[in-house]
C-alpha cells in the first residue's frame, strides 16, 4: 500500500542499534476529515509501515460504545492497543476527555520498555480538558533513558502558553540535563510560538533544523498550518520528513510527522 519512499525507510548505513525511528500523528479518533468515514484499519497499516520506534498518537479513543454500535470494524479493544497490535508490545495512554460514550486522549506506543509513565493534566479550563503524557523509555542497545512527552495543547494561545509553562517545569523537575528528550504531539500553534517558550529547556524543533522551517500539518488534504512538531534535546537529528503523500491525507484531518535521530 505505500511505497519505499524516503520519508518512511531511513538510510541503511546509520546503525539502527544506535537510532530511534519516531512518528507522531493526530489520529482524529480513527476517522478521515469531517468524519465521513472510518479509517483505523487502514491508519494501523500505514503506521505500521514506517517501522517506527516510537509512535506518539493524540486524539485515540480508549472506548465509544456509541461508535462500537455503529462501525461494523470497531476494535473489541482500545484504539491504542489495536494499532499497537504485535509490533510496539509497550504502551501507555493517557486519558483526557471523558463523557457519556467514552474517552480519548493521547497515547505513545513503543518498541522498547515503558519504565514509568504518568498523565500529567494541564486543562485550564473545564470546558476543554487537555494532558500530557510522560514516559520514560529503556533502550537496551545503547543503555540509555528517554524521556519522551506526548502533547495535544489547547485552542487559545493563552491556554498553550501556560501548558507549555506546566510542560517545561516538568521536564526541569523530571529530566536529567544530559538526557535524551523527545516532545511530540499537536501543538495547535499556528502562530509558532511553541518554540520561543520552550527555549529556556534547550529543545530544538528537528524540523527547522533539519529544514529550516517547522512543518505544514493542517489540513491533511492541503497542509498549510505548522500544528503539529517534534522537539529533541541531547540526541543528534538525522532525518525530518512530512508524510503528505499517499495515503496519509486520506486518514485523518492532520499528516503526520516522522524524524530519526541517534542518540
């Protein structure tokens, strides 16, 4: 279904044992754009196809029994846990929005052990709860920790100024400073203003270093908003590629963004 495109297959002469595939992905709770059709088989397959390391997902539902009446090939288990199938066998979710159906929030799957994990909540308002997961990740090969943090910040700038506030407090309380750390998710900062706050913590954003400019994300179809970024600190950027081509338009209403670094 997808073909060796550069974007998705890293070089073969970088050691794999020494580099980290990731991707990150809004995935609209498994649904195209305007929700006129379900897509999660499909999304699960392309995933699966950029063999990445780790995988930070926002927008997953942990159930809907609504949805589960409704679509014939709704998952018996959580979205989280189905895309992960057999090939991340660690996983962590953390749940954000709850109502009458069910809930959703975000999600990081992994190759590699998930040694502590925790949902950080930074909703500043009722009306639009909003988290952030941390996890903490063992990668055996090179015997090291990464830090990773899963985001999906809210509408207002205001709002995303004092997440990103909670966000970097916790990684100077959490995160050693020689550490590898990977921020990824949905900022909802078309404005790009994700980068200047979270300077002080030493991130860089792997596409305007590797690109000079950050990604256009949004919409899948014709991305012209940068919504979506991954930031690292104490790993070295090898690759930054946009998956804009098919058949990522078709399944969700952001694309995704895939980066591998080496530590």
């Amino acid at each position: 279904m997808i073909s060796a495109a550069p974007e998705t297959h890293p070089d073969a002469h970088i050691d794999a044992r020494h580099t980290l595939r990731v991707l990150t992905i809004n995935t609209h709770k498994g649904f195209t754009a305007f929700n006129r059709a379900f897509v999660l088989p499909e999304l699960r397959d392309a995933v699966r196809s950029t063999r990445a390391d780790l995988v930070f997902l926002q927008e997953v539902h942990g159930e809907h029994e609504g949805h589960a009446r409704r679509w014939a090939h709704w998952p018996e288990r959580p979205q989280y846990e189905y895309l992960a199938d057999s090939m991340w066998p660690q996983f962590a979710y953390g749940r954000n929005a709850v109502y009458q159906d069910g809930d959703h929030g975000n999600a990081l799957l992994s190759k590699y052990p998930i040694v502590e994990h925790e949902n950080i909540d930074v909703s500043v308002r009722k009306v639009e709860r909003r988290g952030i997961l941390y996890c903490r990740i063992q990668v055996p090969p090179v015997d090291r920790d990464v830090y990773a943090y899963c985001v999906h910040l809210g509408l207002t700038e205001r709002d995303r100024s004092a997440q990103l506030r909670q966000l970097s407090e916790h990684v100077n309380s959490r995160v050693p400073d020689d550490a590898a750390l990977i921020i990824a998710g949905d900022f909802n900062d078309w404005r790009e203003r994700a980068t200047g706050i979270l300077e002080p913590i030493g991130t860089r954003d792997v596409f305007k270093e590797h690109t000079r400019a950050s990604a256009r994300t949004f919409p899948g179809r014709l991305p012209l908003l940068k919504l979506d970024r991954i930031y690292v600190r104490g790993v070295r950027i090898e690759q930054a590629h946009v998956l804009k081509t098919a058949p990522w338009p078709h399944l969700s209403d952001h694309v995704p963004l895939f980066s591998q670094v080496s530590l």
